[in-house]
C-alpha cells in the first residue's frame, strides 16, 4: 500500500508538510491520501518496558491487543519483559514467544531474554543461545538478589554484546511493603517500601558495571537516592543509562487513593523524590521514559491497596500525560519530550525510529480529551490517571511502512 498523509508539522514545529509513504518508505505515486492539517508528526516512540503478558497470561493482555494498544500511543517498537509462562530463558522457551509476536503483533516487539532460569536467580539462562533474538537481558518484575550472579551475568553479557536491563529490588528490605514507606502509610495503616530497597541494588550494580564493562539500564527509576548514583556514576564513565515511568514524574504518594489503581512497583514515591526525577529528566541523568505497561484483571485490581496486584496500564495515555504535565507546563520542551521516548531509546538499544524508513505517528496536540479506560484497546483497565483532562490525541501510527493503526479502528 501506498498513501500521503498530507498537512503535518514533523516533529510539531515548522511548516506544514506532506509525507509520501510507498512500500515502507518515502515515495511517490500513492493510493490513499490522509487530510490531517495542524497535526505533528513525530518518529515513531519507543517504549523498553513493556508487560505484554503471552505466552501465560493471556487473560491480562494478549500479542495482539497489547501492541494495538501501543501503536494507539503511538509506540512503534516496544520491548516486552519476560515474566512470562514460560520465561525465556532459553532458545525453546523464547520461540513461543516468538511465534505469538509474529503471528499477532502490529508493530514491532523486541522480547528481552530472562539473566536467570525461571527468574529465580540462581542460575544463568541460556543467554547465548537467545542473544540473535533478543533485545537484552533482564529479570524484570524480581531483583537478582545475588552480587556474584549479577556480575557472572555482566561478564556473559558482556561477552556477547548484550545490555543487563536490571530491575533493581532489595527483597531482604520490603518487609512486606507494597507503597511507599511515606506520610500516607503511616496516616492510614499500611506497610511501607523503603527507598532503599531500590537504591542499594543501583548502588551495588553500578559498581558491578564499572567493574566489568557491561553495558547496564536500570528500569524504572523512582527515587531521589537513584537519581544521585546514576548521575555520580555517568561522570565516573560507567556504561549506563536509565528510565523512568510517567506516573513517577506526575504523581507522588500524596495523590494515593485506596484503590488498585494507584499500585505498582516501584511505588509512587515522596514528592521530593518526583522533583529529583524531573530535575534528572532536565539534566540528562534519566535517558528516556517508559511506561511499564502491567495490564492485570479487574478482580486482581479491585482488591485494594494492599491485596491487588502490583502495576497499572499506561501505554496509551502517556504521551498526552507527559505533553498536558511537562510539555505545556513549560517543564521541559517537546523536543526534549521525543528524545525522551524515541530519540534516547533508540540509540541505546539500536532501534529504528526514523521517519525516512516509515515509522512514525501523528498527534492532533490541540485535541483536549478525558482519559476513560472503557475506551482502552489493552485489556487492562487500572489507571491512576482516570478523569484526568489531556492534550494530544493519537491520529495515526505508521510502523515500517504500513498503518498500525488510525482513529476510528475500534477494537
């Protein structure tokens, strides 16, 4: 197919313009012409934590409405964790994941490899037999809790040219905390996460990293403590980088409510933990954004904040959230905000997000709108952004050439 998409701003500045899109690329003659004045056209977003739950837990989110709901944020390449059934942990466990992504994804899925058999920490997966396929390692959703198997997993990473992306988590420190160890758990009663049990893993990696040479990515960044090490670390000329989620730069554990909605890991943190993060995103200490889309049930989110799972939806609200708190508040520019999720991303982990080879979105940034999870393409529903008013709505995502998804398509 070939089509124009006539009328947009690339990047949201400048004068109009028109693309020509023909077999994946820049081209000439085309089929079909979309009208979209005044709208942006920006590369393609790239989000590096993303839960798309199959093979195991079709029930949370399947291949295929998971990345329909990325490409409606106008994501078009996401890298999907690997607390799955089965972990892949191996090049046969990896294939049935493989299989679901080519048979059910609309943009592209980059799978990561598990560092450990079964995410239980104790041994390392067959890491080489699955470096062609995957976009790197971790053991996202647990910490690997042992220092000489992080660094015999930087060492083989190391070795093949693979990046360790390391959730980082103190289990001996949660004492079963589930928010964050702040003003609201003490006023109302509940078991609190301390920022430690997220800092001293950082702490005790980044000195693994320099140790070894590997290239190392902390996900989802949420405390002031974190923020410190890995900007020390950066001038010391460690090889890493990190993300943060947009709930952690708009929301701190003062906005809490008790319901599931507002739980995840890590957990809405101190106000000043929020303001250290947007002074990292400012500085360049925190490389980009990622959503940390955790789809769950309604029955697993309905439970409270103490017994509903860990993690919320984000995938399809975040560029407006990030746009309507960042952008319009004058916080950062909007070209920082695509560096943020596309530029930076990309980079890192090779990606192409390029407009040239037709991977890119287009945003009517004037249109203003009411997040409403009914209206979600993932399954998941919990969001601690329901009701919230927005600016920027998502018109269309081209992914390698072909329309991954328009306004209007329903589910």
């Amino acid at each position: 197919m070939s089509f124009t998409v006539k009328g947009c701003k690339i990047n949201g500045q400048g004068n109009s313009a028109d693309i020509f899109v023909s077999g994946g690329v820049f081209g000439g003659a085309c089929d079909t012409v979309f009208e979209f004045n005044n709208c942006a056209v920006f590369p393609g977003f790239i989000d590096v934590h993303v839960h798309l739950r199959e093979p195991g837990f079709s029930y949370k989110e399947t291949i295929k409405t998971g990345t329909k709901a990325c490409a409606r944020g106008g994501y078009t390449t996401v890298c999907s964790m690997p607390n799955l059934n089965p972990v892949p942990d191996s090049a046969e466990h990896l294939n049935a994941q493989l299989e679901l992504i080519k048979s059910g994804a609309v943009m592209n899925v980059a799978p990561y490899g598990s560092i450990t058999v079964g995410q239980n920490g104790e041994k390392l997966s067959d890491m080489a037999a699955m470096t062609p396929y995957v976009c790197a390692f971790s053991d996202d959703g647990k910490g690997v809790q042992s220092e000489d198997m992080m660094r015999e997993a930087m060492i083989t990473a190391k070795s093949l040219g693979k990046m360790i992306v390391a959730h980082c988590e103190d289990n001996s420190l949660l004492n079963g905390g589930y928010i964050h160890a702040g003003k609201y758990a003490a006023e109302h009663g509940h078991r609190g996460i301390c920022s430690e049990s997220e800092w001293k893993p950082i702490e005790r990696d980044l000195k693994l990293a320099a140790e070894t040479g590997c290239a190392y990515h902390v996900c989802h960044i949420s405390t002031k403590e974190s923020v410190d090490l890995i900007r020390k670390a950066k001038a010391a000329g460690v090889d890493v980088t990190c993300e943060t989620a947009p709930h952690y730069l708009i929301l701190s554990d003062k906005d809490l409510q008790e319901h599931g909605r507002f739980k995840m890991n890590p957990p809405l943190r101190d106000e000043s933990d929020r303001l250290a993060l947007i002074e990292g995103i400012c500085d360049g200490t925190i490389d980009m954004i990622a959503t940390d889309h955790a789809p769950h049930s309604a029955e697993e989110k309905g439970r409270g904040l103490e017994k509903s799972a860990m993690g919320i939806t984000g995938i399809e609200t975040a560029f407006p959230l990030l746009y309507t708190h960042l952008v319009k508040e004058k916080i950062i520019t909007l070209d920082k905000l695509i560096e943020l999720m596309s530029t930076n991303p990309a980079k890192r982990f090779g990606f192409d997000n390029s407009i040239e080879n037709g991977n890119f979105n287009v945003f009517d940034l004037n249109s203003k709108y009411t997040i409403n999870p009914d209206d979600f393409l993932s399954k998941g529903r919990a969001t601690p952004f329901e009701g919230y008013e927005v600016y920027g709505e998502c018109v269309m995502t081209v992914c390698g050439g072909k329309i991954a998804w328009k306004k209007g398509e329903d589910k």
